[in-house]
C-alpha cells in the first residue's frame, strides 16, 4: 500500500520504517528540514535499538523517502498516518495544533486528488478529535466525510527504548473508525502482527491511550506507596510485590474492572484504612492510597446524585447487601446510601432476598442497628410489595433477574442502574450510574 506518514518523531519513524519493512510504499512528512534530510540519507531521526538498520534497507530498496510538501504526500498515498506531537498546553490541556494543521493540510491536497483518502490518528488524542479532524478536512477540501475520505483512530502503544519491539508485539491493536472500507484497509496493515485486531468506536479508540497510561502511572505510584510503608517497617517490598503479581484471581486479573457503584462491606474499607495508618504512623506519606476512599465517597455521591435528580422522592432498592450472594450488610453503600436518601426525606423501600432481619446477628446486627433502625418497616418480602409505592427503582446487585419484571420496571419514572443489567438499557426511563 502507499502511505504517509505525518510527524517524523519516535512513533512516525518507527511506522516509517516498520511498514516499509513489511513491504509497503512509505512517504514521510514533516516540517522540520532536518528530519526530512535524514530520511532521504537512509537515517533515522531517533534512537532507537534496530532502527537505523530498518530505515536504511527500507531506504535502500526504495520504499521510504521524505518531503516538507504535505499536498505531494498526500497524493502519492491511499493512507496518512497521523504521527505529529500532541503536546500539553502550559495549563496542562492537550495542544491540539499540529493536529489540526494537518487536516487542513490534507483537506487541501484532497482538492487535487479523485480517489477516496484514509486518515489514520496515530497520535494520542483526546475523544472528539478524530470527528472534528473530519469536519476540517471537509471544510478545507469540499468534500465528504464516508464518500470521498475516512478518518480512523488507531492509537499507538510503543515505550520508546523498545519501540520496534512493541511495533512489533504489541498487545493488542485498537481501530476505531465508521467506515468499513477503512477499517479493513487499516487492519490489513496489522495482519502480520500476533496481536488481536480490536474495532471499536471512534470516542473508544482515542479515549484508551489515556485510560491505559493512567493506569501504569497509578502502578507505578501504588508500587512505591506499598515500597515506601514496607520500607519503614523493616519488610521486603519486592517481595511483597512479587507475591501481590503472583495472585493472577483478584490482583493481576480482569477482576474489579467494572465501573459501577461504590466498594464496601467488611474487608476492603478497613483493610485500606489500615494499610494507610501503618503508613501514617511511619511517617510516609500515601496520596494514592489515601485518595482511594475519597474516591469511593465521590461514587456514593455520585449515585445520590442521580436519585435526586429524577425529582422523586419514594426509592425502592433492589439489593442491599454490599454485593449479591451474601447478607452482609456491614459497611455496604447501599446502607449508607439509603441512609442518606432518609436523612435527606425521601422514602424507601428495600427487597433483598438475602437479608431477613430475623436472621441478621453479630456484627452485622449491630451494623444495620445503627445505620438502619427501622430495616424491618422497610424491607419488603417479596419485589412487587417493595415496587408497589416507588417512583425510582435502584438497582444495586449483578444477579436480579430483570426480564420478569422489565414491563413494571418501565412505568417507573426512573431506573437507576448500579452495576449494569443489560435487559434494562433500552428502558426510556434508564440511567446507568458511569455509562
Ligand atoms: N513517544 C512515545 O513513546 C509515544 C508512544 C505512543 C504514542 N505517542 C504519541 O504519538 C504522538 C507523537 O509522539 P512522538 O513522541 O513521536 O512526537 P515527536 O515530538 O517525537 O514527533 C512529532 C513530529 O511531528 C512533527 N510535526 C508537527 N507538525 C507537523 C505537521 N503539520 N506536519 C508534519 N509533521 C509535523 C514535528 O516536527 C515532530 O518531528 C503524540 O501524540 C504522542 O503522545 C508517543
């Protein structure tokens, strides 16, 4: 295939050369003199381990060369690869103006170009780009969006010191894009490489790059917060941390990745805290950790939120137990959720199937005698009896067989969903906690 590459940093002359190795035709742009020369001399512009070697044969074999003329590129090619730097504003928001020059300037070569045009953003973008990187180029170019030209989002994963490697091996590879001749043409790139294809949405290709690196940042930091408290108290952090990876169930796993409602119940809530006292009482400061209740609280208020908003004021929860399959209520969210909703005078009624108050004892009788005096007035034996009065219905556990109920559900004047059931999105009356 013919493609362009625009931006000859660390992520354009690793695709420059990388593609031209597995045998495509490559032109590179950029507006910096110096890089185009040291391309067209079978040079890198970058540092990297077996690069020099990859542009030199590519250069060799005449399938990479450079220009400063976009609109040349541009014509030359069926693809342009989006490379050029994105970098943050003084303020800390993305500078988005390379970004955006270029689409004017391939809207400008498409005026002189009739066959249709793929634009692939390589850059890490912010979600929205890509659409408005489509309304520039059909400004400048006259021309259409899904007829004349496509705009793919395709982020790049490479760490730069091992960047061919990871061109090479990457994880996965993540397309996003509205048409279908353009993501084909895109995955045929990546056919060669041992890494499943992912086509996604647009907003969910440019939003991945900031969620995956956020993530290996918060690693990192959690790592050195549980290496500063092991520190002080004389322990091994390596090896606490390499037994913490050994655990491939809960720690080194999908497990917990579902965004939805608060944590809570016996464990997690005192464990955390317990973890940043030790910390506090060594003197070693924890923001990570610290900021994870914080965080907890901000989705309890978060789910208040959403109640509140529907105008309504007779709740009936579905599930109070801090997760299906128990009758622990001790530290649930749902205890202090509902018990802020009667702070606040809404009325509630509650069905768990789990929790009979005859059967509550110990600790988890104390619990909900504090929190929850007046449970047995409240709780309902049967889901339509807790349905009857309500105006908004709470989900808050995985299990709850919705389709039964879905006809009642949706003379509701809101369900508000907690933990995802798929059977109820299509409600009109639907309001998912984070999606
Ligand atoms: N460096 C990495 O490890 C890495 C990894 C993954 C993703 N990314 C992302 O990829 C993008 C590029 O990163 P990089 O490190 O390669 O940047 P870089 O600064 O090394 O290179 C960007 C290049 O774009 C050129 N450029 C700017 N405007 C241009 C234009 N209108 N036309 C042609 N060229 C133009 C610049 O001259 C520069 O050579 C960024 O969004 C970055 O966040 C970087």
């Amino acid at each position: 295939m013919k493609i362009s590459i625009f931006g000859l940093g660390y992520v354009g002359c690793v695709s420059l050369g990388c593609l031209a190795k597995n045998g495509h035709q490559l032109i590179g742009v950029d507006i910096n003199a110096l890089k185009v020369d040291l391309i067209n001399q079978g040079k890198p512009t970058i540092v990297e381990k077996d690069i020099d070697q990859i542009i030199r044969e590519g250069h060799s074999a005449g399938r990479i060369a450079a220009t400063q003329q976009a609109a040349e590129a541009v014509v030359a090619s069926d693809i342009s690869i989006i490379c050029v730097g994105t970098p943050s504003s003084p303020q800390g928001h993305l500078n988005l103006d390379y970004i955006y020059k270029t689409a004017e300037q391939i809207g400008e070569a498409l005026k002189g170009k009739d066959s249709f045009h793929t634009v692939v953003i390589r850059s890490t973008v912010l979600p929205g780009t890509n659409r408005k990187f489509g309304e520039v180029m059909a400004a400048v170019s006259g021309k259409e969006r899904g007829k004349d030209f496509s705009v793919v989002s395709n982020p790049e994963f490479l760490r730069e010191g091992t960047a061919v490697k990871d061109y090479y091996h990457p994880a996965i590879t993540v397309i996003g894009g509205d048409h279908e001749g353009a993501l084909e043409q895109v995955s045929s790139l990546y056919r060669d490489l041992d890494a499943p294809i992912e086509i996604t949405a647009i907003e969910v290709a440019e939003i991945i790059k900031y969620v995956n690196n956020s993530f290996h940042a918060l690693k990192i930091t959690f790592a050195n917060e549980v290496g500063n408290i092991s520190k002080a108290l004389g322990i091994d952090s390596h090896q606490v941390m390499e037994l913490f990876c050994k655990d491939t169930h809960l720690n080194i796993s999908p497990a917990y990745f579902k965004p939805g409602f608060a944590y809570g119940g016996s464990c997690l809530p005192k464990d955390l805290k317990g973890l940043v006292t030790l910390g506090h009482d060594q003197y070693v400061a924890t923001p990570v950790l610290s900021g994870v209740h914080e965080s907890n609280e901000y989705q309890k208020r978060t789910a208040y939120e959403l109640i509140a908003r529907t105008g309504k004021r007779n709740i009936c929860f579905v599930g109070l137990s801090f997760k299906e399959g128990t009758d622990d209520l001790r530290y649930s969210p749902s205890v202090d959720l509902a018990e802020k909703l009667i702070g606040k005078g809404f009325r509630i009624s509650i069905y768990d199937p789990n929790v009979r108050l005859s059967k509550l004892v110990g600790a988890n009788r104390s619990f909900i005698d504090e929190h929850l005096p007046h449970l047995s007035d409240l709780i309902a034996e049967d889901l339509d009896t807790a349905l009857a009065e309500a105006e908004v219905v709470l989900i808050n556990h995985r299990n709850f067989d919705a389709a039964p109920h879905k006809e009642k559900l949706a003379q509701k004047d809101a369900v508000v969903d907690l933990v995802r059931i798929p059977e109820l999105e299509d409600l009109p009356n639907y309001s998912g906690l984070c999606w």
